[in-house]
C-alpha cells in the first residue's frame, strides 16, 4: 500500500491575493452557500479559520460531525490526517484539505510497513492507532482512538495485550490509566507537544501560583505529572468549568487552544505552559493554512482527498469500532 501522508514531490503553486481579510470571509461565505459546502475546523488553526468555521473542534469532534454533515463539499481546515477521516467517514463527498503542506510528523512517524514489521514481533496483541495516522495505517489497524477517548478505548477490548501506535507520550499515559493492560507503545512522537519540559512549566507556574494547569495527553510523563488535567483540546473547554473560581489557567498544548479557550471565557485568563507567548508550542502544519488558502479551495475545489476503496473501508472499519466507544471526559 502506498503512503498518502507526504505530500507529492512537485510542490502545487499556491494563488496569491491582496483581498483584505473581510473581504476574503465575505467570499468564502459567499462560496460556501453557493457550493453548498461546511468549513471544519480544528481548534489548533488560526484564529481568522477558528472564527469563521461552521464547526471547531477536537479530532474526535471532527470526525462525528464529518460524518453527519449534509453538505457536498467538506473544507478541512486542520492537517491531512483529519482530512482523510473526514473523507472515510464521508465517502461520497468532496473532502478539500485548503493547503497540502498541512502534514504531521507523528503521522509521517509510522507507515503501514512499519506497522507491519512490528505486528510480526505481536501477534497476540490488539493494534490501537491514534487518529494521528494515514488512512492506510488505520486499515490496518483494530481500533482507532483519539485523546477524547484512548482510555476508553484501550480499556473496551477484550485482548488484554495492546499495541498502541505511534505517539509513546499518550500511549504512556493510557498505560499508567489502564494498569490492567499489557501496552507495548510505538516509538513517534508530536515534536510541537514533546518540545515541552516540566522546568518552563514550572516556570510559568511561579508567575501565576494560583494558575490551573491543564495539559494534552501529548505531553511527556514530567509535564502531565504536575497537571491539574489531563485532556483532549476540546477535554479542555470541559475542564475549565470545573474551576470556577480559577482567574489564570495554563495551557500545554499547541498554541491555537488558547483562541478557543479565550473566545469561550472571556473573563479568565489562559496563558501557554511555554512561558513565551505560545512561540515553541507552535505547529507549523496546523498554523500552514491562512485565509486565502481556504478561499481558493472553495473557488477551485482542490486539494481534493482521494483514497482507495480498500483503504476507505478498512479504515471505516477502525474508526467505527472507536466511534462507539464513549468520550473519557
Ligand atoms: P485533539 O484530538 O485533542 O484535538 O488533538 C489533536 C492533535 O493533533 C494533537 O496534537
């Protein structure tokens, strides 16, 4: 099977425009009813996307309401694995991921060849993949899971011996929640998530004492060891409301969340774990999409995803198995 993931050798042109940023969102609104198509967003996209999106939200989130959508059209507006489980979820609609350069090195970490080599060493044992991963890993895969759900995931499977692929901090994490189980984990890892130590959290910890910390299950074992929680971006929005009385939070994830998170409480205050304005918790695939790109999707309905009918339905397989299991939080 081939990798979908990298993007192809020759490098698309991609327009330019000098429409202001008004304008541009005039027109894709514009062109969305004309097409009849929905803009997904993922919460770690730029602001300007995250506003004028019919739907922001985590992986998870996504993927459920990909496949509930009425739409023709599905602009992605994230990276090109989530495209993908919008177009599996959906295969009979156009799926346009706005800039191919929108990749992600924990997918790009583990191929179906790898995958395949390391099932030899465990044939006993159950594979659960990370929505983090190209379609063709997923086909072959059991089980998908997100950060929303990969406790609940690992935790539903009547195999005791489970291969967790391919992020080793979140798969760290299930383990220490899942004692029960026998995890072995994949060596990737998300580097924007994985750049974090607990020394620059702390750090920030000592300017605001009274501050909440929440952190993704992406971060290392010494960061989410001194979290008050531990969630998916979305997880967070939730986790915030178990604090009522809190003024500061600080958050160890990408610094997109802190858009939303600000957005939804405009009367607390939300400061990234990095101390430095969010600068190293900075994806450059998640920030690669802007304004225009989204534009010019709509106007010439590219990048379209395409997959092969196999890979489609082997990985439909995997994201249903893990689209029946409930939310952890
Ligand atoms: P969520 O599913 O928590 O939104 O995370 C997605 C992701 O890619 C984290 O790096």
């Amino acid at each position: 099977m081939t990798q979908t993931q990298t993007p192809p050798q020759a490098a698309p042109q991609y327009h330019q425009t000098d429409l202001p940023a008004e304008e541009l969102i005039a027109q894709i609104d514009r062109l969305k009813q004309e097409k009849n198509a929905v803009v997904l967003a993922h919460n770690y996209q730029i602001p300007e996307i995250q506003d004028l999106a019919d739907f922001t939200g985590d992986s998870l989130g996504l993927s459920v309401e990909a496949s509930k959508t009425e739409a023709d059209i599905i602009v992605f507006c994230g990276v090109h694995f989530m495209a993908e489980s919008a177009k599996i979820m959906s295969p009979t609609k156009k799926v346009l991921l706005p800039h191919l350069g929108a990749g992600c090195s924990l997918a790009d970490s583990i191929t179906p060849e790898s995958l395949d080599d390391w099932k030899q060493d465990y044939p006993d044992h159950t594979v659960v993949t990370y929505v983090n991963s190209t379609a063709e890993v997923k086909a072959e895969s059991y089980i998908c899971c997100t950060s929303a759900n990969a406790v609940s995931v690992v935790r539903s499977l009547d195999n005791d011996k489970v291969l967790f692929t391919p992020d080793r901090n979140l798969g760290r994490w299930v383990a220490e929640q899942v004692p029960e189980k026998d995890v072995v984990i994949y060596d990737g890892v998300c580097p924007t998530h994985d750049v974090l130590r607990a020394a620059s959290v702390k750090s920030t910890h000592e300017d605001y004492p009274e501050a909440v910390i929440i952190a993704h299950p992406e971060c290392r074992q010494d960061v989410v060891e001194i979290a008050h929680e531990v969630c998916s971006t979305t997880g967070m929005l939730k986790a915030v409301e178990k604090y009522p009385d809190a003024k500061t939070f600080i958050i160890a994830t990408e610094n997109g969340m802190l858009h939303q998170l600000r957005l939804r409480f405009p009367h607390q205050e939300f400061v990234a774990a990095d101390g430095c304005i969010g600068c190293r918790l900075h994806c450059p695939y998640m920030k690669i999409t802007a304004l225009q790109d989204v534009y010019f999707s709509l106007c010439e309905e590219r990048y379209e995803i395409k997959l092969d009918d196999e890979v489609i339905a082997g990985a439909r397989k995997a994201l249903e198995r893990m689209m029946a299991v409930p939310r952890d939080d």
